[in-house]
C-alpha cells in the first residue's frame, strides 16, 4: 500500500486510484477482448500461430466463422477455391533448338486437409503461389524441349495436355490439385514464324488435294456406275419390246395358219361334197374369188395361175 495512504485525505486517493484501476480495466478489456477473436470468410480455412511462442498449432485447422484464439494469436489463412494464376511469357527452346515464346495460364486448389495445409505453410511459408509459378516455369521449358518446331505449332493441345499432367503431379506432392491450364500463346520470331506457317499451309494444300482427288475419284465410280444402271435398264428395255414384238408377230402368224388351215378345210369339204378334180377345184377357187371381189379380171392379182381353159375363154371375150 503507498505510505501516503496512511496520512491525512488516505481514503480519498485510495477511492481515486481504485476507480482508475476499474475505468481502465472497463475500457482497456473489450479492446483487449476484440484481440483475442478472429474471422475466417467462407471459402478459407486457417491455422494457429501463437506468437508468445513462436510456433503453429498443427492440431487443429479452423474453418470459416468467428473464433476465440486468446490475445497474442492469430490465424494464417488459406483459400479453399481455386486460384486463378496468369504467367508472363516464359523463354524455351524446341528439340530443333529454335527460341520460343510460351505464355501459360492455370488454376490451383488447396486440399482442406491439416496435415497438406499445415506442411505447405511449413514448406513455403505464405508464398506458396511463387513457388508454384518457377515449378510451372520449370516444366515448360523441360517440355517444350521434347518437340520441335513445326509439332508445337501442330500439337499444340498435346503441349498443354502433358505440362497440365506435369504440374498436377509435382503439386500434388504438397497437398494441391491443379484443376486447369492452358496455353494462351506460342511466339516465335518472325522469320520462324512465317516459315512454320508456310509449312503448315502446305500441308493443309495437300490435304485438300487428297480431299479432292477423292471426290473426283467417288464421282467417277457414280457415273460409271450410273452409266451401269442405265445400260442395264436399256437392255431390260430392249428386251421387254423384243418380247412384245415376238408375241405379236407369233400371234399373227398362228392367225394366219389357223386362217389357211380353215380355207383349206373349207375347200377340202367342197372337193368331197362337189366329187371335184383338183384341177376342177382349181377352177372353182379361182372363179370365186373373181366373182366375190366383183372386178375386171385384168385388174385383179390372184396369186393362183388362171386355168388354161378359162384363159382361153376370156381372152376370146
């Protein structure tokens, strides 16, 4: 107790010194309260540094939300999505020894993990994403070495399929998923690059001529095969008119001889029923015929001979 306690007006300074003890302690708590709280927004997560001790608690990863830490505490924060990652041109060189122009982008995500969150902080500190960038850096020139000019220009999805499965495999090892990239640009100098895209128009110049001979190839097998299918239907036709004209020219015919064997019957029966000679029914026949037809016999042709007694007879007329 302060001697001056025990002299004259003691209570008084004793009342004042106890009541700025109590206003400090009012004043000075909340303050030293809000120190002991921390925030951790959605999409993070943190761990613990005391810093009375100078070490991490690794026991515990924080998730978002407010949290009691007690003065002297503090919590590293850690994204949880993914992080965008855009890289300057990096400098390499083909397998033909030709300098090239690379500029990548991709896309990271830390594993909400305490033991992969905890041994990346521990391994590389909060600048994590630097050492990530020189591990990307470091795989693109160790894999733009493996082509040469022309397939990087050709292949080149395949360039950044293969640094994609390089950068995922490095990265997992600390406890980080790589979950996208992409090359967004191949520089060449302007000599190389002109002669590339010569080369490659050529060989689009051949594709085209194959394309075409091939076309020219399938339209000449149509036609020949179109001249087929009309040759074929042409022969069909012939033959159906063939047939037809057969058909009828043998109907015509049976007529005929169905024709003749009915007058040769017919003038048969007259031979019999008349007692008739032949040369007797030639006679007949050929009057009949001058006879139905009523015309001058010197102007009907009859394709039988004219008797020679008949002759006779008309020529006397």
């Amino acid at each position: 107790m302060p001697r001056e306690w025990d002299s004259e007006g003691a209570p008084e300074r004793r009342k004042k010194y106890v009541w700025t003890v109590v206003m400090v302690c009012i004043f000075v708590f909340p303050w030293l309260l809000g120190y002991s709280f921390d925030t951790i927004d959605p999409g993070y997560v943190g761990l613990l540094w005391n810093q009375n001790l100078h070490n991490l608690d690794d026991n515990k990863l924080w998730q978002e939300g407010r949290h009691f830490i007690g003065l002297g505490c503090y919590l590293i924060i850690f994204p949880t999505y993914a992080q965008f990652v855009n890289m300057e041109s990096i400098h390499a060189r083909t397998m033909d020894g030709l300098a090239v122009q690379v500029r990548p982008a991709f896309q990271y995500q830390i594993d909400n993990d305490l033991t992969k969150v905890a041994n990346l902080y521990k391994l590389f500190g909060l600048d994590y994403e630097g050492t990530f960038v020189s591990i990307s850096r470091s795989d693109i020139r160790d894999v733009v070495s493996k082509f040469n000019a022309y397939d990087l220009v050709k292949n080149r999805d395949a360039l950044a399929v293969d640094l994609e499965n390089g950068l995922k495999t490095r990265l997992a090892t600390y406890g980080v998923t790589v979950v996208g990239y992409q090359v967004l640009s191949i520089q060449w100098s302007t000599i190389i690059d002109d002669a590339i895209m010569a080369a490659v128009t050529e060989l689009e110049n051949v594709k085209t001529a194959h394309a075409e001979k091939n076309i020219s190839q399938i339209e000449a097998l149509t036609a020949v095969e179109e001249a087929k299918v009309l040759s074929e239907n042409a022969i069909i036709m012939a033959n159906q008119t063939a047939n037809i004209l057969i058909a009828s020219k043998g109907a015509e015919a049976q007529n005929i001889v169905l024709q003749g064997t009915a007058q040769a019957r017919a003038f048969a029966a007259v031979k019999a029923n008349l007692t008739l000679t032949p040369d007797e029914l030639l006679k007949y026949v050929y009057l009949e015929n001058m006879v139905s037809n009523n015309v001058n016999y010197a102007e009907r042709k009859v394709a039988v001979a004219v008797p020679a007694d008949i002759q006779t007879a008309l020529d006397a007329l």
